[in-house]
C-alpha cells in the first residue's frame, strides 16, 4: 500500500481504510499473511481486481478502488486471515484479576487488585453491611 501511496493511486483516506480492518487484528495475523493481504490492497487500488482476488488471468484494468472499496475487501481478508475473531473479553478478564493485601504500615494495611464485577458487588455487600448503622 505504501507504493500505492507514493504512486498517487490511492491518497490517504483509502490507506487508512485499507490498513486499519488488518491493524484490529493485532498479531493474530502472521507478517508473511499481512504481506500478502498488503499487496493483494494495493492490487485492487491500482485497478487489478482479477490479481486481488488471486486469478492468474491477464485482465483488463479496472478502475481505482475506492476507500469503501477498500475497506470492504480489507475486512474480508481480516475475515479470512483470522476467522475467530479477537479473544472475548471474558477470558482476558479472567487473567488480569487479582486482590493483593500488603503488610501492615503505621497501623492499615495497603490494597491493591482487579476485580471482576460479581466479585465487586459481592465486596461491596460486605462493605455495606458493616459500614451501615
């Protein structure tokens, strides 16, 4: 897409269109597969659907792509390239939670953690029935 750029072919709002649907998909994606979903981008944004679409055909050219275009043809790539998708939020909130109480300093002791929301509300209960009157 970067020689695309320079070219003129594609300006600015068609590269970030491009770019971004693969960019969400972090490192799921491997670097080679990026490469090659870059250059298939560029291909159709110059005009060169049949190589997009990965035909070994000579075809006539057609015209630029547009960002939607682009953008369209991006997420279908990401799509393929990483059919489940980002992990749900869940599981990753399953491995950042914690609850640290440190050693006693001047008479309190510090905490510190993550917690998830049942286990907040569970707390709070707690909090609530032994702070009210």
């Amino acid at each position: 897409m970067r020689a695309a750029l320079l070219d003129g072919v594609v300006g600015i709002a068609g590269l970030l269109a491009a770019t971004t649907p693969l960019d969400q998909a972090g490192g799921r994606i491997e670097c080679e597969q990026r490469l090659k979903a870059d250059d298939l981008l560029a291909d159709l944004a110059r005009g060169l659907p049949e190589a997009a679409a990965g035909s070994d055909d000579a075809a006539m050219p057609a015209p630029p792509a547009t960002p939607e275009d682009l953008k369209q043809y991006a997420h279908v790539l990401r799509t393929y390239l990483d059919p489940d998708g980002a992990e749900p939020s869940e599981s990753r909130a399953m491995r950042q939670r914690y609850l640290s109480i440190g050693r006693l300093r001047d008479g309190v002791y510090p905490i510190r953690g993550n917690l998830l929301p049942e286990t907040l509300a569970q707390l709070q209960m707690i909090f609530d029935a032994q702070l009210n009157p």
